[in-house]
C-alpha cells in the first residue's frame, strides 16, 4: 500500500523561531500514526501544515498523493479533523452542526442524515443532539467533534490531542470505533496525545518529535526496547528529558483565556 | 454556492438566538435619536433646517447598519478564538465562497438590525415625504451593510485579537459615522470638512437613504448609487482578499 502521509525535509520558521526542523516521516495507508511530544515541540504546527492551514517554510508534503499547499481541496476533502481546541459553534445545536459540516463537505441530504444519525448514535448524543451546543459539557463536545470529523468519510484522520478531558470510558469508546474503522474501512490515522498509554496501546508506529526535531521512530515496541524501558511513557520521558516546557502564548491563547475569565471559570 | 448558503443562515440563527445582542445594539441609535433629535429639533427648525427627526433618521439608521455590519466582520476575530474559523478554513470550499456567506449574512443582519431602528425612527416622529425613491431606500440600506461588511471583513481578517477593536471604532468608526452627513448637512461646513465628508464612503449612503426617504439629495441619487455600488464592490473585494491570506 502507498503512502497516505509523505513528509520530506519540513521546515517551518517563525522569524528567528524554527518550530519545526527538517522533518521527515511518512504514513502508510490504513495505519494509526501517533505523533508524540513534550508541549511546544511542533506537533500542532505540524498538523497545521498537514491540513492546508499554514504554509512551510520549506520541504515538501503530500496527503492522499495531494501538496496542501497547491491542491488546497483535494487534500481537504481526504482528511477529517479534531483540533486541539474546541471547533464547534456554541449557538448552533449539535445537530446544526453536523448538518453544517456535511453540506460544506458535499455530503447529499439523504446521505446526510442517514449519517448524521448513525454518529449520533455511535457517540451517545443522540438525545441531546436538538440542543445548543453552549448547554454541553467538555466531553460531550469532544465526542461531537469526533463524530463531526467522520461525517463525510474521511479517508484520513487527523486527531490533535482528541481524548483530551475525557474520562476513562469515552477514551476507550472512542479509540474502539478508530481501530474498527483502520482496521475496516482501511482509515489511515494520524493522533497527537499525551496520554502515552494510549499511544502504547493504538498506534502501530510512533514517532516522537522534541525541539521540532523527530527524536525516535519505530512502533511502540520498538521504541521501549532501544530505551530499555517497561511502558512508552518511561520511554518517552527518556528520549526527551525531564525539563518541563514553556510554551509561549500566542494572540488567540491569551485572548482565550481573557474570554474565559469573562465568561465565569468552568464553563469550557 | 450551498457554502454560501449555509453560512449565511448561520448569521442569522445565530442573530434571532441572541436577544441581548438584538437589544443591546438598539440603544446607541436611540440614544443619539431622542438626544441629538429632540435636542436640536427646535434650533434646526429655527434655523430654517426644517424637522430635524426627518433629517437626522436616516443617518440613525445608517449608524446602526454601520456598527452591525462592522460588528459582523470583526466576528471573525471570535470565531478565530472559539474555534469555529478552522471548523471553516478547513473544509473543501474556496475561501471566496466562505467570506462571502459570512459578509452577505452578516450584511442581512445589519439590514434587519436597520429596519428595527426604522421602525423606531417612525414611532420617534420620522415622516416619510411622499418621496418617489422610497423602494430605493432598501437598496441604500443594504448597500450600507454590504460596504461595512466588507470593511468589518477585513479588520476581523488582519486583527489577531479584540485589543485592536477600540482603536477601529474610535479612529474609524465613528469618524465615518460623524463625517458622512448623518447628523449635519455639508451645506456651510468649512472646506475641509466638506471633502473629508465627500471622501467618506458612508456619505453616499447616508444620503442616498435620506433622498429616498425625504427627497432631498446632496450629491444626487445617480451619484449616491453609483459612488455607492462602486465602493461597495471595492470593499467586498478587499475583504476576500484578506480573509483568503488568514493562516492559524
């Protein structure tokens, strides 16, 4: 099978800032890829790059054989996303927007609703779906983006950090339904998580990026053998050290918080 | 075109969603109607200016088109922070038709918004005047929304965060708003006042609106359309092209 994700020599500077420096990976298709890294190493930004949202400073990429740079729709119509932060709109109901999704997607009505149904169903949402997505808590609006991802059938997922906040049993709902579609559907995924079990137990190659540099690549196994270490976090934490990560705040992050401040804590 | 579509109604549900916001933008226009329009009616009239609420209604309601319009484009700055932009940069439609389904819904909004303000102006004692133009004066009002969500467009593109927004509508906002007529007439202003009120684009507007409401045109309703459509085209223009440049 071919590559679904090829990535050569990618560069993206920011001013003096090289976020990511000469990264070279690539997905087969139908394999779980997961992308691992201390916070600020480029995982984010790599995803950007991958999705058509960021152009590179230098190197080339290709998803689903497609330049995100150039071929701007075919590559956005081969991949699904959930994004690190929330993506939804709060004054729609869950149902607006998953209808929303499917028809920017071209997904016909019949089609639509049919599957608009069946994810709704997939993550128990079903009895709430008439409602606005305000009234939601944090995980129910995690599980409407993973089922928002998969309305138009992606034949790639993206997921930056999509378990993050969710109790126990979601998680495993969740990463359940990604296997089967992997394994099924031959759905190739590409996941940033720090929840290094989870990596250990999903993915069948990892590779783990620090400083914007890929440190390690090889599955899971692999990896834990070459540290000599029990479990993936252990190996993780030997590749990339102990240091704990500042991450900068950008515009948006600070204006978030601001936000948050002014919408009264434990809202999101 | 269903992209277009979509986004559109988007706006609006979310404009009938939001009561607050419907009221909330109703009180700076009622606020210089009854105190501007009450308290200069009788030394406008003195002055032999006529009924001042005539003259000043179709500049309040071009006030509040203005802010819903702008308001509308600088969305895109919330839309950046909670999210929902990327839900839009990322789908398989041209930016094209996404920035224009945000601009025409916002657009619609303001007209609405614009046509509550009417209402009002009607309650306060505006009086049409048997104008002939009186169907135009939809189209200036939508004209109006239109140019300002192209502008709003292209702030809420550039700007990162909210921080700027003070700055926008203190040293462009309301400068426009002050200097298009909507309050006072050019006749009699110093020279420089005169050209800065021919430079802006609201003018056109402002007093397409007003010939068509009252009959009485400063620069002429051939004028007033076609200065007006033609800025109007410019600005939506402009907004897609910076909405186009965003990356996240």
């Amino acid at each position: 099978m071919g590559d679904m994700i090829a990535v050569r020599d990618l560069v993206k500077n920011y001013g003096d800032f090289c976020a990511v420096n000469h990264v070279t990976f690539h997905v087969p298709e139908g394999r779980i890829f997961g992308f691992l890294g201390p916070n600020g190493a480029g995982k984010t930004t790599t995803i950007k790059m991958l999705t058509t949202v960021l152009d590179p400073t230098s190197g080339s990429i290709r998803v689903n054989g497609h330049d995100p740079t150039r071929e701007q729709k075919q590559v956005r119509r081969s991949f699904g996303i959930v994004f690190q932060d929330p993506s939804l709109d709060d004054e729609l109901t869950a149902y607006e927007n998953m209808d929303l999704h499917g028809i920017l997607y071209g997904v016909p009505r019949p089609e639509r609703r049919e599957r608009i149904d069946m994810l709704f169903d997939f993550v128990g949402l079903s009895e709430r779906k008439k409602d606005l997505v305000k009234t939601y808590s944090g995980g129910m609006k995690r599980r409407l983006e993973v089922a928002r991802a998969l309305l138009h059938a992606p034949r790639i997922l993206f997921l930056d950090e999509p378990t993050l906040g969710l109790d126990p049993q979601t998680r495993n709902h969740i990463w359940s339904y990604i296997q089967q579609l992997s394994k099924e559907e031959g759905v190739t995924v590409f996941f940033t998580t720090h929840y290094m079990d989870e990596a250990d137990r999903v993915a069948n190659e990892v590779a783990v990026i620090d400083h914007g540099k890929i440190v390690a690549q090889g599955s899971p196994g692999e990896l834990k053998e070459r540290t000599k270490c029990a479990n993936l976090e252990d190996a993780f934490i030997a590749l990339t050290g102990h240091a704990i990560r500042e991450e900068e705040a950008n515009a948006v992050d600070r204006m978030r918080i601001m936000g948050r401040a002014w919408r009264g804590a434990g809202r999101r | 075109m269903k992209a277009i579509y979509i986004l559109c109604v988007r706006q609006l549900k979310r404009y009938v969603r939001s009561p607050a916001r419907i009221i909330g933008s109703l009180g700076q226009p009622i606020l210089f109607l009854v105190a501007l329009g009450f308290g200069l009616r009788s030394m406008f009239a003195r002055a032999g200016g006529g009924d001042y609420i005539n003259f000043l209604s179709p500049g309040i309601i071009s006030m509040a088109i203005l802010f819903n319009a702008v308001f509308s484009g600088i969305e895109i700055i919330w839309d950046r922070q909670f999210g929902f932009l990327k839900e839009t940069l990322v789908a398989p439609v041209s930016r094209l038709e996404i920035v224009l389904g945000r601009m025409l819904g916002g657009a619609i909004v303001a007209l609405l918004q614009g046509i509550v303000v009417f209402v009002i102006c009607l309650i306060a004692g505006f009086r049409i005047q048997n104008s002939p133009y009186l169907l135009l004066a939809v189209v200036f009002m939508f004209l109006i929304a239109l140019l300002f969500a192209g502008i709003g467009t292209v702030f809420g593109s550039v700007l990162q965060d909210m921080q700027g927004f003070p700055l926008i509508i203190n040293f462009l906002i309301m400068p426009l708003f002050f200097f298009s007529g909507a309050i006072f007439s050019a006749n009699g202003l110093p020279e420089v006042l005169r050209i800065l009120l021919r430079l802006n684009p609201l003018s056109y507007g402002v007093d397409g609106l007003r010939g068509a409401c009252i009959a009485v045109f400063a620069y002429g309703l051939k004028t007033d359309l076609a200065i007006g459509a033609a800025l109007t085209g410019i600005l939506l223009a402009l907004g897609s092209y910076f909405f186009s440049r965003i990356q996240l």
